[in-house]
C-alpha cells in the first residue's frame, strides 16, 4: 500500500509540474487576483468608506466573500477555462500584520487547488503599507515558510517568485 501511495504521490507531481522558462514556445500568462472582499455590501472593499468609494456594479455572483470556498472555486473554474498558468495573490501587511481576510482566502485558494489538482500556479504579491523593515523580513519569511515549497505555488526554473506592490510609502510618493 505504502509503494502505491508514494507512487501515486509522485505521478501526480509529475502531472502538475512548476512551469519553467526554459524551452516555451509561449510566454507565461497570469492575473492579478485580490481576495480581500469582505462578505456582503458594506463589508471590506465593497463599501470601504467615502474617501475611498466602493464597489458600484454589482457583481455577476453578488457581493461575495472572497475567502469562501464557493467564491474561490467559481473563480478557478474561470482562470482554468482561460488556461492562465498562474494566478498573483496580493497580501497586505502593516504595523498591525497580515491581513487576515486575504490570508484566509490565500490558504483556502491553496488546498481547493491541491484538492481539485490544478494545473494554475499561485504567487503570492507583498504589500506592504506603513510595515517596517523588520516586519516585512518576518513576512517574506512567512511566506516562504508556508506557501513557496507547496506544489501549488508558482516557480520558474525552480524557484519560487515573490511579487512586490510598491505603494511608495517608502520613498515618501505616495
């Protein structure tokens, strides 16, 4: 049982291979994807507040939560049906830490992607706010730590990409 297993385990790695650079006919394709709607209008990034605006058309699935499952699988089901080869996760973090709403859509976009054996690969884009040096290390650390080594995250040649949001909090321009 354990050498149908350990085959089974490996056959399937094989079948969702990392993309590599080396020998495409074709560049790499993928989008930007947030998941930090919060449930319902009024809720995160649907109704953020007068400053900022919100959301105005309403979307074909409702206002939705990004980090329920229903949401990420209908969102699979499309970059799947494009035939994106990886999808970028963006994730906030601040003084106060990760944003706990796009985390808990980020894990669960990883096990519904294992789960089902997508072939999409996922990377993850910090965006960091008013974070300091130290707590974007930790984060960049975390990161590496819990999603670059899982099948399901997204490499060239090997290794794992990290996208960077440069919001210009840093260099004062805003």
């Amino acid at each position: 049982l354990e050498q149908i297993l350990v085959k089974a385990v490996v056959e399937a790695r094989e079948k969702r291979r990392r993309p590599t650079s080396e020998g495409r006919s074709r560049p790499l394709v993928g989008i930007q994807y947030y998941l930090w709607f919060g449930d319902g209008f009024g809720a995160e990034h649907w109704n953020d507040n007068a400053q900022f605006g919100h959301v105005s058309d309403h979307p074909f699935l409702g206002y939705y939560a990004s980090d329920a499952g229903e949401t990420i699988e209908y969102h699979l089901t499309q970059f799947e049906a494009m035939s994106l080869d990886f999808v970028i996760l963006n994730l906030h973090v601040d003084a106060t830490g990760i944003n706990q709403l796009e985390l808990r859509g980020i894990e669960n976009l990883f096990e519904i992607a294992a789960a089902r054996g997508s072939e999409l690969r996922f990377a993850i884009q910090v965006s960091p706010f008013d974070a300091d040096a130290g707590q974007i290390s930790d984060f960049v650390s975390f990161i590496d730590e819990t999603f670059a080594g899982r099948d399901e995250y997204f490499c060239i040649d090997g290794k794992p990409v990290l996208y960077w949001f440069w919001s210009g909090a840093y260099d004062g321009n805003r």
